[in-house]
C-alpha cells in the first residue's frame, strides 16, 4: 500500500511530524509513503531535510492565505496531476492545517480516500479564529480513519459523533520527536537551567508559573527562560521582572531548537489544559527531564517516563515540582528503560488500521 503524507503549515511542530511518521511508513514491509509539504516548510531549509515528494506553493500572509483559497479551483488541476503521478492508495493528513480543503477536494475527484490524525478535538483558548477557519470537523467527517494521539482526544472526538458507522477511530501515542542535530547529554548542576517553549497563550499556564515563582522567593536555585511566541500580558510583564528570569517573545524557528534544548536542564509545562504535547516529546527524545501538569493527555503521554514529573495545576504545587526538579537534577541521570513507543511502532499501528 502506498500511503500519501501530508501536512500544509510552514512552520512548527506539524511538518517534522509529518516527515518522521512518513519515514516510519517507508520502513514498514508492504507499505511506500510519498510526503508533501509546503515549499516554504522551515524543515526543508536545513541541510538535513528530508525527503520531500510534493513541495506545495501556501502563502506566507493571511492575504496571501486569502489568495490561495480564492484560486482553490483553479489550482486543482496542477493538485490533480501530483496525485496521479504519486498514485497513493490512500492520503494522510499528519496535522490538519488551513489549506486541507483544497487537499480533500482533489482527493476526492480521483476517489482517494484519506485519513486524518486528530492533535486536538476542539479549540484551546486563544485558538478559536485559526480552528474555525481550519473547519476540522468538515475534514474529520469525510475521513475513512481517524488517528488521535491520547485517550483524552479519543473520548472527546466520540462524544462527537466520529469513529461510528464506517470510519474508524484508532488511539494512537506521541512518539518522543528527536530534532535531526545532537543534543548534548546532561551533566548534574547545582543550578538548573529550566526551559519553558510554546506559544505565549493563557491556556499554557504561565501566570500559574509566575505564582509559583512568587511561592519560591529565595528558595528559587535556578535560571528560568522563557522562550515563545504570542502576544505581550501582565503575566509576561511579571517574569520579566523577576531575578534569573528571562522572556524572549517571537517565534524560535526549527532550526533554533536544538540550541534551546541543548542550553536547558529540563522543560517546564505548567498547562492548564492539554491535549498532548509536542515540546514534552521534544524533551523526552532530547535526554531532558519536564515537570508538567496533570492535565488533558499529558499524564498518558508522561506516563512510565522516568525524567518526568507531574504536579497539580495550582502555583504551590507546581512551586513543590520545580524542587523537586532541581533535586533531581543535581544527581546523574539514571538509565533509561524506554518509554513511549517510537515512530516504527506507530507507523504499523497505523498500517494495520489502514489493512
């Protein structure tokens, strides 16, 4: 079987997602997989991108996002003829993105079915503009499979209506996600260097960090930087004056990120809700230790994972976590017996649900 990978957003999680599961598919017995990404895609700039059969011309402003959804039909021919030539069996969309629509139409014409791996079953706050124009549950209904990446998910999208009738719904897992440079092992500190990366949005729980750094005071014996984009808050404003707490407020591209894990001791993600995460599975597959919140999916995503803490989302327990973690950290590392199952096994879970 020949499956068809893609993703349609330039720039964070969603294009190394999709070209790690598609390099899983290729090592599976019986099964090919083609991966099409945006032109622009920050993954294939580097010097070890990855092989990519389709680049796909998006747009790189929300005019030009405007443009490109306006000239949908006549741009389907040239949709068309990269499907024939690849010729999948079936397509994947590896993360929905704002462009699908276009994807799906095509698919459809030449009879292709398709699949969809949900990250999140509904808008988190601060997401509502980009999922309502992402219109998921239009994409998730004409899928033949629905993949989603924790039980959190899964039940949220059957409370919903999917997986019923003929489309089947399979819970997945997030493999750890390595970066393609090296990241230097950990060595023990007295003073931690603690990592918060993401999007600066209220739902991340950053004002509840903020509080639990007030809870610290003098017991505080680390460095915190906090890294992301989104927009300027009281909150962001309280960190910033705060001693051994550093905020840079922009957007850290792919390849930046192997600098930012390579500096940190361990993550921090204080969220107050989650599907999954993918920074936590930047972290585990960087060697890294992370407090999280028991929130969402984050406790099966965490789970058996021994460089992982998880506390209640309140400031005096995530204060409580972040001593533990330098506890922690001021001790070698101890030996790792796995985890989450990687991107292999992933990918023939996926195989076996396509049949």
């Amino acid at each position: 079987m020949k499956t068809l990978v893609w993703h349609w957003g330039r720039r964070g999680a969603g294009p190394i997602f999709a070209a790690r599961l598609a390099e899983a598919l290729n090592g599976v017995p019986g099964q090919s997989a083609a991966l099409s990404l945006p032109s622009g895609a920050e993954i294939l700039a580097g010097r070890d991108a990855p092989p990519c059969d389709w680049r796909e011309p998006t747009y790189t402003s929300t005019l030009g996002f405007i443009a490109k959804r306006l000239a949908s039909p006549l741009l389907r021919p040239r949709t068309l003829t990269h499907l024939r030539r690849l010729a999948p069996d079936i397509a994947l969309c590896a993360m929905p993105a704002l462009l699908d629509a276009h994807m799906v139409a095509a698919l459809r014409q030449l009879s292709i079915p398709y699949a969809v791996i949900a990250h999140d079953a509904s808008a988190h706050p601060g997401d509502g503009l980009n999922f309502l124009a992402l219109n998921q549950a239009r994409l998730l209904r004409g899928a033949k499979h629905l993949f989603c990446l924790s039980g959190h998910v899964e039940t949220a999208l059957r409370a919903q209506g999917f997986g019923t009738g003929e489309q089947t719904l399979t819970k997945l897992w997030h493999p750890p996600m390595d970066l393609t440079s090296a990241i230097p092992p950990l060595r023990p500190t007295s003073r931690p260097k603690l990592l918060y990366f993401g999007r600066l949005l209220p739902y991340k729980g950053l004002d509840l960090l903020a509080d639990a750094l007030d809870v610290l005071r003098e017991n505080r014996n680390f460095d915190l930087r906090v890294c992301g984009d989104g927009p300027n808050s009281p909150t962001l404003d309280r960190l910033c004056a705060m001693a051994g707490v550093s905020v840079e407020r922009r957007w850290f591209a792919d390849n930046e990120l192997p600098e930012l894990l390579a500096w940190s001791d361990a993550l921090v993600l204080p969220y107050r809700e989650a599907s999954q995460s993918g920074v936590a599975a930047l972290a585990l597959a960087a060697g890294r230790y992370l407090l999280a919140t028991a929130v969402g999916g984050l406790p099966e995503q965490l789970a058996g994972e021994e460089t992982a803490l998880l506390c209640s989302p309140t400031a005096p327990e995530i204060a409580h976590g972040l001593l533990q973690l330098t506890q922690l950290l001021a001790r070698p590392r101890p030996a790792s017996d796995g985890g989450t199952p990687g991107w292999q096994s992933m990918a023939a879970a996926i195989s076996e649900a396509f049949g």
